[in-house]
C-alpha cells in the first residue's frame, strides 16, 4: 500500500470518530437546553402563579416572602422578580451580583454593553392598592451557557487536531518503521557488505527502495567478483611471467655468465706472461661475477626459493619469508633490524593466498626500507583458528605516514599493488600509527 494511501486512510478514520463523537456531544447538549427550556418554561408558570396570588387578601409582605423565595431557588434564569408597594418602595429583596465568572473578558464580549430596560407591571389588588411588578434582565446565565458551549466546541476541535496529530505520527512512525533497515542497508553496501539483503515492507515506497538497494547490491556483488577473478589471473600472468622471465634468465644468461666466467679464467692462466693481457681478463672475470651474482638476486626476486610450488607441491611460505628477510638484511643497510615471526599452526594455506602473502610482505618491506628512515622492521605471519583467518603484519619505527594524510590515502604505486591483492582474496587492510612510532601495516584473510 502507498504511504500516501495508508496516510489518508488511517486520517480519515479519525476524522470520522471525531466527526460522530462531536455528533453525539451536540445531540447531547441539545437534549439538555431541551429540558432547561421545559424547566424555564415551568419557572415561568410559577411566577405567574405567584403574581396571580398578589389579587387575594394576603399582605403584601407575604407575597414578597413568596418572590423572594422564587428568585433564590434560582429557578428563574433570565430575569429577576422584583415587588414594589405603591410609593415605590421595594418589598423583595434586590438581585444578589453574579459571582465573578473565570473568563470576566469573554463574558464582558458575549454580554451585549446596551443596557436593557426593566419592565414594570403595574397592578392594584382587591382593596385598591397599587403594586409593581419588576423584570428585571440578567443575562449572565445565558453568557454562561454560550461561553461553556464556545469551549466545549473549542475542546472538541482541539481534540480532533490532537487525534490527527497523533494518528499522523503514528502512522508516520509505523509507515516509516522499515526505514531502519533500508538505512541499515545503505550502510551495509556503504562498508562494502553486499551479501545482506533489505526484506520486503507494506510500504510501497520503503519496498521500492530496498528493492532497488537489493539489486545494486547484486549488481555490485557480481562486479567485484569480476573483478576479482579478473585480479586473480592478472596476477596469476604476472607470476607465470615472472617464472617465465626467471627461467629464460637462469637459462640463457646464467649459462653465458657462467662460460664467460669459464673463458676469462682460462685467458688469465695462458697470459700471466702478458701484465696488460692479464688484467683485461681478470676484469672480465671480476664483471661476470659480478653481474652473475646480481642475476641471482634478480632471480631471487622473480621466482624466490619456497615460491616453486605448484597445485602438486605446496609452497613454502616461511622459508620464503626468511630468505626474504635474509636478502633484505644482507642488501640493506647495517643498521636496520629484520625480524620475523611466524605461526602456520600447520596450516596449509592456498597456493594464490601464499603467494599474495609473500608479495605483499616483498612490497612492504621494500618501503619500510627505502621510505621510513626506521631502524626495526618486524615482520608477524599468524593463524587465528578461531575467526579462521591468517593474518600479516609488517611495522617498522620510521616516521610512519604525513600527518595531514589519511591512512587509506598513503601514495605509491608498492601500496596500490598491495591493495588489489587483497581486494582479489576479499581481505582487508588497514594501515595504523606503529608505537612509540612508524607504521603498521595489517592484512587479514579468511581461511572459510
């Protein structure tokens, strides 16, 4: 159902109650002028009453008792009944002031400020004497009852807008109840969880949406994977170049290297005689071993010893690391501390994921040692068992990243290779503030 439907239902219905309780409220209100009016109209019955008994024999004193008595009962609500002898003097006693009402101001607005005359009624009794009979007006009852009728429409009115309000956030909160797991969502596709899904609402709208989020979500799902696989055999044609590249080096350049070699020792024997002749051999020898060794450092980075694993032999991730760092040490300088620490719990990890690992670790330890001024690079390979996962840890004590840099934000071409490692084994990498300083870098990865 549409909000704007469920919206105008739901208001409607409120409406309508409201509607039939302010009906049932003026029927009552009604009934009861009704029976006010029966009632003044019996008042007024009883007075003529009591007027007609002022033509018997009875003194005037006793007739005034009887008015005076007819005005406290409050039974007369319009006027008041007032008895004067024939020199104008008054017999009743005068017409007590209506108590002070809590709203004077809208009393004073609804009571008109035109005075309105008392009628007077001259009578004489059976023996002659001259009586006045005295009306006078007291609207006051009347001010009252429309005031409280004012109000109580007032009351009814508020009500109903109060019953709307209510009804409209009511509705709002539980229209918009599902909102929670559309934002939910949102921030799930937002931290890159796109496995969840939103489940449908009676919302339209709301269900429109997390729909929409749900095929994004499967949308970006199957990208990434995508783009993962796409990954996975770039880096798997960088590796199979790389041995290609090692094996056509060892082949074809060691083997030159190494006759080189063998033909600059042989002329260094034969011209011992010759001090020129001898000396431009021994520098041919001393070139070729020295571009030979450098050759196996070469080789030693394409294709490392512990990396020659295939789907039949596992790799051996450790020994690579350790002559990794061995490498690094001896190239490096002195001063800088290489230290390893490793625990597999004789796990055995893919070959793709030994392989990232190493090369991440290769990268990291590269800038560690060119960029960050640091003199300790710890190197931490562990397996935790209970969250399944493997994870590598490389923190060095150099001046870690700028501080107006963001973490994520780090340059370098070593960092972006690094990341689409991980990204292609679905891990992830954070990179922290080292203590007392320097640089963590921390990937992580799921066995399951």
């Amino acid at each position: 159902m549409q909000l704007l439907t469920r919206l105008v239902l739901r208001l409607g219905a409120v409406g309508l109650l409201m509607l039939a309780l302010a009906f049932a409220l003026t029927l009552f209100a009604a009934r009861q002028d009704i029976a006010d009016e029966i009632q003044g109209s019996q008042r007024t019955g009883q007075l003529i009453a009591a007027l007609s008994a002022l033509q018997d024999e009875a003194p005037l004193v006793q007739h005034a008792q009887r008015i005076d008595a007819l005005n406290r009962s409050d039974r007369l609500r319009n006027f008041h009944v007032a008895l004067l002898d024939g020199e104008g003097r008054r017999l009743t006693a005068s017409a007590q002031p209506t108590p002070a009402s809590e709203l004077p101001w809208l009393h004073r607005f609804v009571v008109s400020e035109t005075s309105v005359p008392v009628y007077s009624l001259p009578l004489r009794r059976p023996g002659g004497e001259q009586v006045t009979i005295q009306l006078e007006p007291n609207p006051q009852p009347e001010s009252a009852e429309a005031i409280t009728s004012a109000l109580v429409q007032l009351a009814l009115f508020a009500a109903l807008v109060v019953a709307l309000v209510a009804a409209l956030a009511y509705s709002l909160k539980r229209a918009l109840l599902p909102l929670e797991d559309v934002l939910a969502g949102i921030a799930r596709i937002e931290a890159g969880d796109y496995s969840a899904r939103i489940a449908r609402c009676a919302t339209r709208e709301l269900n429109q949406i997390g729909q929409a989020l749900n095929h994004l979500a499967a949308a970006l799902t199957e990208q990434i994977a995508k783009q993962r696989e796409l990954l996975h055999r770039l880096q798997d044609v960088q590796e199979n170049e790389r041995r290609t590249l090692a094996h056509d080096l060892h082949d074809e350049f060691g083997q030159r290297l190494t006759a080189l070699q063998v033909d600059a020792s042989y002329l260094l024997r034969q011209c011992a005689a010759d001090p020129a002749l001898a000396a431009c051999a021994q520098a041919m020898h001393d070139n070729s071993s020295s571009i030979l060794s450098q050759l196996r450092g070469l080789l030693a980075q394409l294709r490392p010893y512990g990396l020659q694993g295939d789907e039949e032999h596992d790799i051996a991730l450790e020994e690579a690391l350790r002559e990794l760092v061995r490498q690094r040490q001896s190239r490096g300088d002195a001063a800088l501390d290489c230290r390893l620490h490793t625990d597999l719990k004789d796990v055995s990890l893919p070959p793709r994921l030994s392989v990232a690992l190493y090369r991440i670790a290769q990268e990291a330890l590269t800038n560690a040692m060119r960029h960050s001024a640091a003199s300790l690079v710890t190197l931490s390979l562990t397996v935790d068992e209970a969250r399944r996962s493997v994870s590598l840890v490389v923190a060095d004590n150099g001046r870690g990243l700028s501080p107006d840099a963001a973490p994520d934000a780090a340059p370098g071409l070593g960092l972006a290779g690094i990341r689409e490692r991980v990204l292609a084994h679905q891990g992830e990498l954070t990179l922290a503030d080292a203590s007392p300083s320097g640089l963590a870098l921390s990937a992580r990865f799921s066995l399951c």
